[in-house]
C-alpha cells in the first residue's frame, strides 16, 4: 500500500502510514532535575518493558568552565562502572567563524574501561553555554548479547566553540543494564534536566 499523500505529494501530506509501519512513540518515564547535584542517578525505570530507551540531558550546565560531563552504566551491582568500549567524534565550529573542524578524537574514546564515559568536552559555564543530548540505549535487559549504545551531544565549548558530537559503543556485559549515572569530572552539576523514555 503506498503512503496518502495530497495531490502536491508532500512528505507534510502525509495523512496515513502504510499497514505494518509503525511510527515509534516516547514513553515519559522519569524526569530528574539537578541543581548543585553531585550526581544525576536513574537507577529505576530501565528493564524489560522496553527494547529501546532514550535519555535526554536538557540544558545541562556547569558552575565553573573546562568541565567534561560523564555518564556510567550499572550492571546490575550498586557501581556504575560496566565495562565500555567506544568510539568518539565531533564537528566545531568557533563563534567568530575563526576555526573549524571534523575529526576523530582518540582522546575520548575508551576500550574495555570501567570509568565514567566523557560525554561532553571542556564545557563553559556562560548562560549560553551548555549540554544538549540524546542517549540510546538498545535492549538493556538481555542477558545473551552485549549492550549497545548511540550518543549524541550538541554543546558549547568554553572557548566558544559549537560542538557536535557523536559517541557509539558497547557495554561489553552480558548482564542487564538497569541504571545510568551523570555526574562532571569535578565539581556539580549546576542545572539540567534529564528525562527518561521507554520507547514503543
């Protein structure tokens, strides 16, 4: 069956899917809110309801600039430290369209590491600087095969740099991933919102 379309065949003229395509919908599970918050703890909500779940940090800022915020996933024990392999890299460009660049950074990319994961870079603490970012987490709950999971970060650099990241990787675990903790590499975690989807 073809997609309906008005007569102009616009992809807005849309006004029904094909029978067996599905559009996928976020379910809200959890909204957290930091302020001065040392860490941003989910460590419910994640099991086998879902195959997909989605992470969105909203407006995470920072007290103080060159602050990096990082995320660990819990495997079942009370640590956030699953093991991770990862691979890193970003777009920029600078405010005043003086530099740019795209490029792989090995800097941040991690192989069988039990430490938090970066997730952003030397952020700024301006008003106008912060941390936007979606996180996919695939089948969280399946004991047979490994974790994967796809990141991406839009953020302000403090040196006035738009940064665009992009973060793939694997939580090299067979055991379930039931939590996720956010935390900056020193000091709090100043403001952010971070909500939690399962997705259908």
């Amino acid at each position: 069956m073809a997609i309906r379309t008005a007569n102009n065949k616009s992809m807005s003229a849309i006004t029904e899917l094909p029978s067996g395509v599905s559009a996928k919908s976020l379910i809200l599970i959890s909204t957290t809110t930091a302020s001065s918050s040392d860490t941003v703890t989910i460590d419910s909500g994640i099991d086998s309801t879902y195959k997909e779940y989605q992470i969105h940090v909203i407006q995470a800022h920072c007290e103080t600039d060159n602050k990096i915020l990082q995320m660990g996933f819990r495997d079942g024990g009370s640590a956030y430290d699953a093991t991770k392999t990862t691979t890193y890299f970003n777009a920029m460009h600078k405010e005043d369209d003086t530099s740019t660049s795209l490029g792989y950074n090995t800097d941040q990319d991690q192989a069988q590491a039990t430490g938090f994961l970066n997730i952003s870079e030397a952020l700024g603490a301006d008003n106008d600087q912060c941390a936007n970012i979606i996180i996919h987490l695939y089948d969280p709950s399946n004991t047979t095969f490994v974790k994967h999971f796809l990141i991406r970060t839009a953020y302000v650099h403090q040196n006035d740099r738009s940064i665009d990241a992009f973060i793939g990787g694997y939580c090299n675990t067979t055991s379930a991933i039931d939590g996720v903790q956010f935390k900056m590499d020193t000091d709090a975690i100043d403001a952010g919102t971070f909500k939690l989807y399962g997705v259908l």
